[in-house]
C-alpha cells in the first residue's frame, strides 16, 4: 500500500475534473491491500470513498472529509477448463480498466461484452452500477462478484441473482450511502459465450450501424468498432484534448414512468419497455432536447442562460452529457444540469434523476 497523503485534489481522479481535496488519500492495488485500508478506515472511524476509474462520480467543490481509496488493482484470468459453463470464465481485478477488458475479450472471440466497448471506467464500478450501453447491460454476463463486507468484516461473493439487478441499480449500489459502499467490490467473474459473433443486437441505432435487423448477430469485431464510433460521435469516449468527454458520461438516467404518465406526453416521445408491468421507459435525451436545451447549452449567453458562464455546458454532441469546458467547477456542472433537470420537469412533468454518484453536493 502505498503511504497515506493529504489534501490531494480530487478532480485529478475523475473524468470530469472536477472535485475539492481529499483529507487523506490512500492507494491500494492488490485485494489484501483493499481489505486492509478499508479496515483501517473503519477503525479510526473515518468517512470512506471508494474512487477507482472516477467515471460515474461528481464530488463537491469542498473535497470530501475523510479517507479516499483509490483503487488500483489491475489484471484478469481466463478459466476456459470447465466446458459445462458454455464457455469461458473471464476475472478482473476492481481497478481493472473496463475498455481494456473488453478489447481482449473480442479480440479473443469471448462474446458477450462487445456492446459494452469504450465506456470509461474500472470493472470493479460496473456491477455496482449495472453499466450498460447499446442494448446490453453487465448483469447479462455477470457469474459472481467478490466483495469485503464491512459490517461483517468478511469476505463475501455474490452469484448474479444474489445482486438483485435492476435498471442502472444492484443490492451493491442500493447498500452504499453518499459514496460509502457496505460491500467493497474485489474482483468480478463474468461467463462468456465462445466464438466471434456478437450476442443478438437489440439496439436499433447500433443495428443500423451494423446494416442488420434488431435481434440478428454480427461479428463481435464490428460491432466493437461500430460502438466506438457511435461513442465517440456522442463524445462518450474519454479524449484528452476534447472537453465534451470531460463529464461523468450520462448525467441522467432514462426516467421509467407508469403508463398513465407515459399517455400523457406526445405522440412522438419514443417510448421503450422497462421490463416492468405497468411501466415504460423513455428517452432523457429527447425529453431534454424537446423541453428546449440543445446540444452546447450553457457555453454562450445569447440566449440569456449561460448558467456557468461558459465554464460548463450540454455537451455540443450529445444533451445527456454535462461537461467541463475547462476550468469549471462542481458547482457549474451542477447549475447546468439544474436548469435542464427543471425546464424538463416544467415541460414535461417528469423529474430526472441524475445518474453520477453526488459526493458532498447535490442537485
């Protein structure tokens, strides 16, 4: 482990670069390195955050009040001994890059998470989370999750259905309060089909991409290449030299409504199942575009709403994604999402919710 510090700024750890200092910072990448600083936090009774890829994270401008684990560990394994899986057992360490898992899984011909290609982050967040893209989500792949249970001081795995996966949700998420997980993910198992074809795609966009019909398959290859593509043009793929990948990735979830409420709204609002009876979900990013708030709101004052004098805005190619233009703060990020979260709600009746995990602020 390495040497506690202090006062580090935290914004250097997240995708949006935003972020007041850490009390105490400790960096940890190895399992029993985990396990020992999370115990060390509890013992001296101080507050605990859990940062890794920082991808899905908003933190305060005032930093955060205690210690800050930074989570490292990388490296997978492959198990392709047991043929009664259907075909290989792929685990990562937490701190794992999430992309780099996937490029080796396609180019391997491991099927099963190409979908889920250049989204940023570590694998250790994305069950927590139940990261998803394109039609496919984590808790499709997912065999079991490793964890240290802190109330129990204990190791503990999960099986898939042990999680209680939900639409961007899990037990994990559900169990953590203001950044501070009960369970401290380890390691992630995920079970994978064989052979270069993709799983059928089930998103019409990427379908189309693809020149194939929803539900049909393609090469594993081409839809990892089309996905990026698809990523990138919504600015969804970290880039360092351009600021409309400096955000969190989606500020908000696509909001599920029951049908009654889903009546309600126009014709054309696209509408898509929850997987709920009763319940249907829709398009956040339409209902911000049609509520008024276009792709580059907030970067000039023509229109009399440069909430954070330009210092943050909708990203200039996708309404979902809040972004830091450079020098701006949690507090701009947060006043841009706050007038689109509130002309949505005026126009529409339905409040989004965000999506990042909110670290000493709120909206």
């Amino acid at each position: 482990m390495t040497v506690p510090v202090t006062g580090t700024r935290l914004a250097d750890l997240t995708t949006a670069r935003v972020g007041g200092p850490a009390r105490t910072l400790v960096a940890a990448s190895t399992e029993s390195e985990i396990v020992e600083a999370v115990r060390a936090a509890d013992a001296a009774g101080e507050s605990l955050l859990i940062i890794s890829g920082g991808s899905n994270l908003l933190i305060g401008d005032d930093g955060f009040d205690g210690t800050v684990l930074h989570i490292t560990s990388t490296g997978f394994t492959v198990n392709d001994d047991d043929a009664t899986c259907g075909g290989v057992m792929v685990k990562a360490q937490a701190g794992q890059d999430w992309d780099e898992l996937v490029r080796y899984t396609v180019m391997h011909a491991f099927s099963g998470l190409e979908a889920l290609s250049g989204i940023p982050g570590s694998t250790g967040a994305t069950p927590v989370q139940n990261v998803g893209a394109y039609g496919t989500d984590v808790s499709q792949t997912i065999a079991t999750v490793r964890t240290y249970d802190r109330e129990t001081d204990s190791i503990k795995s999960f099986t898939n259905f042990e999680l209680k996966f939900g639409y961007r949700d899990s037990l994990l998420k559900r169990s953590t309060v203001d950044g501070s997980p009960r369970y401290v993910v380890l390691s992630v198992e995920f079970q994978l089909g064989l052979g270069r074809m993709s799983k059928p795609v089930r998103y019409a966009e990427l379908a189309r991409a693809l020149g194939i019909e929803v539900g049909a398959r393609a090469y594993a290859n081409d839809v990892r290449r089309e996905v990026l593509k698809l990523r990138a043009g919504k600015g969804m793929v970290l880039d360092a030299p351009d600021p409309d990948t400096w955000s969190t990735g989606s500020f908000f979830t696509n909001p599920i409504v029951a049908q009654e409420v889903a009546d309600r709204l126009p014709d054309e609002t696209p509408r898509y199942p929850s997987g709920a009876d009763g319940q249907v979900k829709l398009s956040a990013a339409w209902l911000i575009e049609h509520a008024g708030f276009s792709k580059g709101f907030g970067l000039a004052d023509d229109d009399g709403h440069a909430a954070a004098g330009g210092r943050a805005s909708l990203s200039t190619k996708h309404t979902l994604a809040v972004t830091n233009r450079g020098g701006a703060s949690a507090s701009d990020l947060l006043a841009v999402a706050g007038l689109v979260r509130d002309g949505v709600e005026r126009t529409f009746g339905i409040r989004l919710e965000p999506e990042p995990l909110l670290i000493n602020c709120k909206l």
